[in-house]
C-alpha cells in the first residue's frame, strides 16, 4: 500500500558515528596487522610508489634532507682532500706550496664549496686549482650526484601534484540516497555532480553492497560485496558528465534490497560503496570517486528536488544549495506490497476489458434453440 507522505523539505542527512569501510570522501577504513618484516621490504623495493603516495610533511623533510645530507656529505670529502694536501689554516704551509683548493680553510668553507659547486652558484672565491686528479673526479661525482637528486626530487614533487585523486575532489555525490517510485518502478536515487566545466569522459557508475552474510555451510563471510547496479535516462556506461546526474537502482526481485521496507531499512546493517570511474578531459589519467551510504542516510519516501533551471539568457544554471535536500512524496512501504497493488490494478483491468469485450460480442443464451419448419407456406387471395 502507498503512504501518503506531507510535502516537506528535508534537510542534508547528519554524520553518524557507525563505523565504515568507505568514508564519505572516498578513504578506506581499514587497516593491516602482522605483517611480516619480509613484507614490509616490498615497500622499500617499490621505493617511488612509497615515496609518492606518502604525506607532504615527508616528502618535504625527504627534500631538505636529500640536499642538505649531500651538501654535508661532500664537504667532508672536501674538507678531507684539502688536510691530505695541507691547505687548511691551521696547518703549516711550506713556502711554494701548491693548494688543491683555494680559500678553503676549515669544514664550514668546505661546506660552502659543496654547496656552491652542487648548485652551480659560482662565487669564484672558492675554485679548484687543478693541480690534483682527486678533486677533479670529485667534481665530477658531485655534478652527476646532484643531477639525480634534482631530478628524482622534480618527479616526486610534479607526480604528487597531477595524482588523479586531486581530480576526484572536484567531483561530489549527495550526503543522503532517497528511494521512491520512478518511471513506475521503485527505485534508490542518488544524486552526483562534476564541480568543473571540463568533462569526465567514458564516466561508468556502479555499486557494492557490503554486508556480513552467513553460507549454508554456516561460514561467515565479513564485507561480502554483491553487485548494484545503477544507471540514468540514456543507459548506465559513457555519462554526459556535464551537468548533475541522478541515477538510479531499480528495487525487482534480483536486487539485494527486495526484501526491505519502510519499516525494516533503519534496522538493517550494511553499506553501500559508489564508485564512478572515468578519464580527466584535461590530462587524460583515470580517476576514481568513492562515496558509501549506510542504512541511516537512505531515506525511504523522498524525492531529489529540481536543482537545474534555465536563466533569461538561455543559459542552464545549476543550484547547489538543494544539491542533497529531498522532499517527502507517496512511496510504496514496501517493494512486496507495490508489486501486489500493481497486479491487483492489472488483473481488475484484465477484467474489465474482457467484461467490455463480452458486452460488444454477445452473450450466447443456451435455452435458445433454433427450429427449423418444414410445413408449405399458404398464401390466401384476396
């Protein structure tokens, strides 16, 4: 039977403290224990995926420390060369000797040429002499040195600032599902927009219900995932991702919600994974967008308001503000008794037409009986 439900407006869902294996914007909430150490090796191996999905605060602390420790490193070399060969200050140099480096003193002058030389800065206060091999191959390893590191420090940097996960911010689905009837079929609505004017291209939507589930056999599967399938108007593969979207679930008999209700929804224990997979039309990496919903923020008898109008100038405008508010409209209390109702409706007419095409054809009345008379006629004259 249909609930006849007031119009008003509801408001975005609030958070609940339920746990979940999906959060809202799209982080898995889960985590790994004993691991073995072998394991964790893998991640070191795997040392530029480790290094790029890592935090900022590191990869920064890894940049002032990969210069930083090189510069200190090779100053010591320096700073060793410049003692074997007796050009420190504190040493006592012999009248006509011949220096490796010139103007280094001590370590911090060291330094200073470590840093100058790396960095191609070039003071000309500190400079090699060029009457020793050594520091002429150490130049050399320095250069090259230093090169990797600019290099390797330059990717790590551009490939943490175009991941396609930067992408899928600016894409967004409604806080809350509703469900109500939609193209004569009771259906999960949820609500998704592309906050940039350039598209996602080759966009495909679909859905995991999580639930714990327990096999004939009595095994109990925890996050059993089945499949949900959505779709919108034009079909469920290659979105015109332009404007915002409401795509649906229908509720039949193969959907894993055909046996909820009204009543039963809010009791239930599950979660349901959005995912909308497609390609950056700017940079062409694929990005995807994550979302879930548990039974609490799926509103039973709510509709989407209209969030897209037309201006006097012929331009669509789209308003946000009613982006997650849904307004109460009638709804089936359940997907059992709008299923009865329809065959009810279908058999009373099925019915009627075939009352309807009896009274057009005639009614056969058996004690009716047809003589056949074989007697002449007589004729009287007048």
């Amino acid at each position: 039977m249909f609930q006849l439900l007031p119009g008003q407006i509801q408001q975005t869902g609030h958070r609940t403290r339920k746990s979940r294996l999906v959060t809202k914007d799209g982080h898995c909430n889960i985590e790994f224990g004993n691991i073995e150490y072998s394991n964790h090796f893998a991640f070191v191996v795997d040392f530029w995926t480790t290094f790029v999905e890592i935090r900022w605060r590191f990869v920064l602390l890894l940049f002032v420390a990969a210069f930083t420790g090189s510069w200190f490193m090779f100053s010591l070399l320096w700073y060793w060369i410049a003692k074997s060969n007796g050009d420190l200050a504190v040493q006592n140099r012999t009248e006509g000797h011949v220096r490796c480096i010139d103007n280094v003193n001590g370590l911090t002058t060291a330094f200073l040429y470590s840093l100058e030389t790396q960095t191609t800065i070039g003071y000309g206060g500190r400079a090699l002499t060029g009457h020793c091999a050594g520091t002429v191959a150490l130049i050399i390893i320095q250069s090259l040195v230093g090169v990797f590191i600019n290099c390797f420090m330059c990717g790590i940097i551009l490939a943490k600032i175009s991941l396609p996960k930067k992408r899928a911010k600016t894409v967004t689905f409604s806080t809350t599902a509703v469900i109500c009837l939609k193209k004569g079929s009771l259906s999960l609505l949820i609500r998704v927009a592309n906050l940039r004017k350039t598209l996602l291209i080759g966009s495909q939507i679909y859905g995991k219900l999580l639930k714990t589930t327990t096999t004939p056999d009595g095994e109990t599967i925890i996050l059993d995932q089945v499949d949900v399938d959505f779709m919108v108007d034009a079909g469920k593969d290659n979105l015109f991702f332009v404007c915002p979207l409401t795509l649906y679930h229908v509720i039949n008999k193969s959907s894993p919600f055909y046996e909820l209700s009204a009543d039963t929804l809010p009791l239930q224990d599950f979660e349901l994974v959005v995912f909308l997979d497609g390609t950056a039309e700017s940079t062409s990496s694929s990005c995807q967008v994550r979302t879930s919903y548990i039974p609490q923020e799926i509103q039973w008898g709510y509709n989407f308001l209209p969030i897209i109008s037309r201006t006097k100038t012929g331009k669509y405008r789209v308003d946000f503000s009613n982006f997650s508010k849904s307004v109460q409209v009638t709804t089936p209390h359940c997907v059992r008794c709008f299923e009865t109702d329809v065959d009810q409706r279908n058999h009373n007419i099925h019915n009627k037409e075939n009352h309807i095409n009896q009274l057009k054809l005639g009614i056969d009345n058996l004690g009716f009986q047809v003589i056949d008379i074989h007697s002449p006629v007589v004729v009287t004259k007048m």
